[in-house]
C-alpha cells in the first residue's frame, strides 16, 4: 500500500508536500461499524461542504483546526497531522449507544454535557475507555488530553449554541484530533455523519440516523440540513477559509 494514502469508510486522505494534506470526501456510508454499507451520489459533496463552513466558524472561534481551504466540491486541503486514535464524544442529550449503556430515555438532557473517549481500533470495535486506559496505551499525554478534551467541549458548546439559531438541536456529536507542530488539532470531519442533528420542534432526525434506522432518504436529509444551516449568518462566510499555514 502507498504510504500517502489512507483509505477510510468515508473519506480517503492524502499526503501532499509542504505538511499539507488532501481530504477526499467519498459517497459511501456505514454503520455498525461497517456492518451496514451503502453508497449515496451526494453525500460526500454535502458532508465536504458542511464540514468546510463548521470548521472555519471553529478555526474564527479560535479553536484550531486542521483546515487549511477547500479544493474542489468534495475536497478539502487541510495540514497533515499524526491522528491521535481516540474518538471524543460530547453529548448533550441521551442518545444511540449511550441509550444502550445507561438506560436512560432517548432525549433525556446531558447537563452539564458528557465527553467520552472511544479508543480507534476497528478491529476491536471502538470501544470506550477512559483516562487510565489512554495513560496505559500511551495515546495521549495527561497534557494533550486535558487539552482535546477542553477543545472538544468549547468547540461542542459553540456549535450548539450556532445550531439553535437554525432551529437545530445538536445532541451529540465526535471529533478527532491530531498532533502537528508540537500542538494539538481539531481534525477529521464534522457533517451528519458524525454529529446527532434533530429539529428542535418536530424531533425530526437531519443526520446519519436516517441510515442507521432506516428512517428516510439520506441525500435529501443532509442537503436540507446544508439549507438550515447556510441561512445562520455566522456560516455564511466566503468560499475558503482564512488558516495560515506556518
Ligand atoms: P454513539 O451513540 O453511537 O456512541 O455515537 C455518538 C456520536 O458519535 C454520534 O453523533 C455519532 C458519532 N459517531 C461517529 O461519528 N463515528 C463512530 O464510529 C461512532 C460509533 C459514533
């Protein structure tokens, strides 16, 4: 295998010169952990462009992404980093595998929110851990996991205070991080693949639960939700993002 790419479920990466990296956002979908597969015309381009504007918003919240400016309709140019393999979750509202965990009714309020860490193994099915297990594993130094950690819960907090202004509950949602000049970044995607979306009136799922359950057409879900959240004048920024590249 080249060692400049890297193949995902969703999204294929590749390394450029100059620390740089390209992100390829593909049509595929799963779930279960690649249980469930299928493949959906769009939705890479939809996932690319609403990971682009929730990225940017972060990086003029001050939080530091790895996004760097979008390429194309479905790729995104960000700083390559060493990817951290610890999924962090920050959870507002009880849903999905926490449901299953606790017991607790869908929807009941996370306050003050939850952060979970999943450890990245497919071949051990992401399983949750926690601040020892990261220590024994070596993932993460106490510093960089104070730090992702506080990153994942501002930049959490700042996107469900944006959502509200599009009637959009975000109930939970993951982000990745990775190293890169001696300094931790917010990397990976943000789009209805990795983020619990719901209207804030009718309940109505706008993300990959639709899949997951089989609850409605998955293209026309997201581009809705790309609607919603084009109308919040905070996202409605130029194409590209402003990051400097050191
Ligand atoms: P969970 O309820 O299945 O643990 O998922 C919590 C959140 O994390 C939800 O918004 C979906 C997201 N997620 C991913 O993005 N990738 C994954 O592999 C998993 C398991 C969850």
């Amino acid at each position: 295998m080249r060692d400049d790419l890297y193949e995902g479920k969703a999204k294929q990466v590749r390394l450029l010169p100059n620390g740089l990296a390209e992100i390829y956002f593909k049509d595929d979908a799963t779930a279960g952990n690649g249980k469930k597969r299928a493949t959906f015309p769009g939705k890479g381009e939809l996932c690319c462009r609403i990971s682009e504007r929730l990225l940017a918003y972060l990086a003029r919240e001050q939080i530091p992404t790895h996004l760097v400016q979008r390429k194309d309709e479905r790729t995104l140019i960000c700083r390559a980093v060493e990817i951290i393999p610890l999924e962090v979750v920050v959870r507002f509202a009880v849903a999905g595998s926490l449901c299953t965990r606790t017991g607790l009714p869908y929807g009941h309020p996370c306050t003050p929110p939850v952060c979970e860490l999943y450890y990245k193994r497919d071949d051990l099915s992401d399983p949750l851990i926690n601040d020892d297990h990261v220590r024994l594993l070596g993932i993460a130094s106490p510093a960089e996991l104070a730090t992702l950690r506080s990153l994942a819960l501002t930049a959490a907090q700042a996107l469900r205070t944006l959502f509200l202004q599009a009637d959009v509950a975000l109930f939970d949602l993951k982000f990745e991080f990775g190293r890169a000049d001696g300094r931790v970044w917010l990397a990976d995607e943000i789009s209805p693949d990795t983020c619990r979306f719901r209207d804030v009136h009718s309940g109505q799922v706008l993300d990959k639960d639709v899949f997951r359950q089989d609850l409605a057409e998955l293209v026309p879900t997201y581009a809705a939700l790309l609607a919603r959240l084009e109308k919040i004048p905070a996202l409605q920024v130029p194409a590209f993002s402003h990051q400097e590249v050191a």
